[in-house]
C-alpha cells in the first residue's frame, strides 16, 4: 500500500513530524477548538486534538504495529494515522487516500499498549471513523458488503436460521466442493473469506434464564451470550455457564439480550452501537447482577466502554456507567474470585493466543494465564510476536481478506512453532481466524477457548476431547 495523502503543509520540507516533536507543537492544534472549515471532520466528536498534541513521534508504537509490519508504510502506522487525523483537523478535506490509511487500520490497540506517552489511539480512531462513516461515499460493492455483514453479524436470530443451511453444506461437503471451484473466489473475495472462516458447527445448546450456584453462592453474575459466539460456539456459552455455577455463581442468563454494539462501534457506526448498547443495558437492568461476565474479547472492551459511549444521553448516561463498571472478562472474575471447585489433571501443552481486545484494549494478559497454569498437567506455551494481530479483528478479515491472510499465517507459524498441542484463546474472532489459518498450515492441532480447558478440567473430561479434528478444507 503506497502513500498519496501527505500535502505538504510546512514551507519547504517534509510534513510529517521530526522525532520528538509533538503534532501539538506543528501548528496549534492543542489550542484548536473546533476542526477547521472545510476539513474532513464535522463539529460532533472530530479526533480530539489534545489526544493528537500527545504523540511525540517517537515511533515506538510502530514494530507492533501490524499493517506497519507488512507494508513498511508511515502513512499505515499510528503516528501516520494520527497525522493524517491532524491534517484533516487543520482544514484537509477527507480524501480517498486518508480513509484508505484509517481503513486498513486493525483496531488491535497493539499501539496503546505500545505507546509511552499514553496517546490514546482507541478513542482517536473510533472518532475518525464515525466521522468517515458520515462524510465518506463507499463504493457501491463496499456499501454492499458492509450492509450484508451489519444485517447478518449483530443479529443472534438471523445467525442461528444460518446454521441450518451451513450444517447441511459442511455435512454433505458442499462447502469443500464450492471452495475448490473457486468460484466464490473469483466472484468476491471478501465472500470466500466469509465462507472459510465458518467453524465447523456442533449442536445448539440454548441456556436457561437462571442457573443455580453449586454450593455456596458467592455471587449472581450475568452472562452475555453473544451474537456470533452464540450462534456458532454454543458449546463456549454452556462451558462458561458449567464453570461460573461450580466456582459458586447463580448464572442469569437474560433471554431479551441482543447484540453488544462491538462491531458498529468499531466500525463507526455510533448511533446503531448506542441503540444496541442501550439495549443491552435494559435487558440486563432487570437482572439485578452482580457482574456481568463475557466471553467474547471484543463484547467486553466495548461493554467496559459504555459510559463514554452513552455519555450524551441523560436517561442512559448513569446507568451506562454503573453497568460498565461491573462488566468482567470472564477470566478476570474467575481469578479476582479465586478457584473452589477442584481441577482435574489435563496432560497437555497449550498454546495461549492474547486477543488483541482482551490483552491491549481490556490489559487482561495474567489473568487466563493463572487459570490455565493452575490446572493439573497442562504446559503453558508463549507465542513468539504475541502483540501482534492474527488478523481477525472483528470484520477485518472479511473486508480485508489479502493483509488479514497474511498476518493471520503468520500466526499460524509462531503458534506451530511453540509445538503445543492445543490452541487457546478468549475470542470467537480470533478462533475462526486462527483455526483457518492452522489448517492452511497443515500441523492440524486441538482448538478451545480458555474456558473449555477449564470446564473439561473440572469436568474431569481428560486431554482427549481436545484432538485436532480432521482437517476439513
Ligand atoms: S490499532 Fe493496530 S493496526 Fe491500528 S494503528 Fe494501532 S497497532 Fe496499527
Ligand atoms: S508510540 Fe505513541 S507517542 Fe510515539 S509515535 Fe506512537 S503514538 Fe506517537
């Protein structure tokens, strides 16, 4: 991906920042109240300047960057991000180019982590892209593509009618057929890369409202189910449920819950992600939970988010904030808990695989780690490049199926490297992804959620029900 986007703003130099320099010092736009007229941003929550004065351009962020990783790019790194945000605050209109740039952007949040000087990317970049949603005109076909996945991925219902035709074709093999065609290929890409990423599907398993504590209660915990989570990992869903009531938890299970609002947050399309939070946070008021436990990486960052996301909503604004506040991961509250039910041996080595909205957007890296050195017989494994994004990120892979291939087989290589037997992560994303790319690999290894090594570990159920399924591509 090449460059076009940089004017020159400063008299006869290159316009981007000198290291240490801050892009406040470039031109005032600390002091900057409003964008400037006829730049790309309009007045309703333009990338705050004073987040953009905080880069100083050090470019520590950019080794973790991962589309800085494959293309060599400034324009493709945070700080060039940021600059091209800063361009458009001072009066540059919004180009195809800029968005370009913003577009190929991960969200993996590698560079909050990254950045010493505390530069607030997330909430920059979820800015920008609300404002390119408003004032950029997609192509035709993109517009198509991204109607098709908002109408399908934020719809429980609608996945789940899915899952009978999907069954049917990975049954009869029909997906592997169309697959070596490549017809779907030729046609859309972006297509083919939905249709690859599908899991193979077991069988549902609908939770009831309530689930009761085994033994003492120690607190009564919601648990959101998810969009995609539960429509093709029902499986997690009723694990997380097994183990939460054997470490002492009632388990209400809101059945009037919907989608979280993740993919439109992080796609800027703010007011559908605060109508399903508002949602969200209705359908679990009426619970009364201590906390509210997910399961899915991406859910939980924008969930513990919601204050900032409903902030200018007076009849929401409060009860945002007291929801996110009990929103936990549900490694966090299994470790702040601390275990009761006993652990079974499991004779295994594990590869843990960080998702990216679990360890730089919600900083939980030890957490799932204690549990999983805590069981019996298992063998933690770290991941070489662990920071860096296998390429999931929410909808990237199927609106970017080429870069997020790449990255996602570069994965592939590091957690084949580790010679574990079993992959584990904490994000249905991450999971489609990374089991794609491991059988493109060919080193066929088990796949699981964190929480399903737990539960088979309390369940006594042994290492066995880990196996690598037979490659199916
Ligand atoms: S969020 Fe990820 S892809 Fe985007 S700029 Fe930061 S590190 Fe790069
Ligand atoms: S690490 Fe932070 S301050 Fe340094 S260039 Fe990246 S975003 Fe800017």
């Amino acid at each position: 991906m090449t460059d076009t986007s940089s004017n020159d703003t400063r008299a006869g130099g290159d316009p981007r920042p000198r290291q240490g320099e801050t892009l406040g010092e470039m031109g005032g736009i600390v002091d900057l109240g409003m964008p400037a007229p006829g730049g790309a941003f309009d007045d309703h929550n333009p990338p705050d300047s004073a987040l953009i004065g905080d880069c100083v351009h050090c470019g520590f962020c950019l080794p973790t960057c991962p589309t800085y990783a494959l293309w060599g790019e400034e324009m493709d790194s945070p700080r060039g991000r940021i600059y091209l945000m800063k361009q458009g605050l001072e009066g540059e209109p919004m180009t195809d180019s800029m968005v370009e740039h913003w577009d190929a952007c991960l969200g993996c949040m590698a560079c909050v982590t990254a950045c010493p000087s505390g530069v607030q990317y997330d909430t920059l970049i979820e800015q920008t892209r609300n404002q390119v949603e408003r004032h950029h005109e997609r192509s035709a076909g993109e517009k198509a593509l991204r109607g098709l996945i908002f109408a399908l991925f934020p719809h429980p219902r609608r996945l789940r009618l899915m899952r009978g035709p999907l069954r049917a074709m990975q049954a009869t093999g029909l997906d592997r057929a169309l697959r070596r065609t490549g017809l779907l290929e030729r046609m859309s890409p972006q297509l083919a890369a939905m249709e690859s990423l599908a899991p193979r599907l077991g069988r549902p398993e609908p939770l009831p409202p309530y689930i009761d504590a085994i033994g003492q209660r120690r607190a009564v915990v919601g648990l959101l189910t998810g969009c995609v989570q539960g429509a093709f990992f029902p499986g997690v869903n009723s694990a997380t449920a097994r183990v939460l009531r054997a470490e002492g938890m009632d388990v209400v299970v809101p059945q009037a819950q919907g989608c979280c609002g993740a993919l439109s947050a992080h796609n800027g399309r703010e007011e559908e992600a605060q109508d399903y939070a508002r949602r969200l946070v209705d359908a679990f008021d009426v619970a009364r939970v201590d906390y509210v436990v997910v399961n899915a990486a991406g859910c939980g960052s924008t969930m513990k988010e919601y204050a900032a996301l409903l902030a200018d909503d007076p009849a929401y604004a409060e009860r945002a904030r007291s929801f996110a506040d009990k929103v936990r991961d549900v490694s966090e509250i299994l470790d702040e808990l601390g275990p009761v039910a006993p652990r079974h041996p499991l004779e295994m080595s594990v590869a843990y695989h960080d998702a990216c909205h679990l360890s730089h957007a919600q900083g939980v890296r030890a957490q799932p780690r204690r549990l999983l050195e805590a069981i019996p017989g298992l063998e933690l494994k770290e991941i070489a490049e662990a920071e860096l994004c296998c390429g999931s990120a929410g909808i990237y892979n199927i609106i970017n199926p080429e870069p997020a291939r790449e990255l996602g087989d570069r994965k592939a290589a590091n957690i084949v490297a580790t010679g574990a037997q079993v992959l584990v992560t904490a994000n249905p994303g991450c999971l489609m992804q990374v089991t794609s790319a491991i059988e493109r690999s060919g080193h066929p290894m088990g796949m699981a959620h964190t929480i399903e090594v737990l539960d088979a570990s309390i369940q006594g159920a042994g290492a066995g029900v880990f196996a690598p399924t037979p490659a199916a591509r």
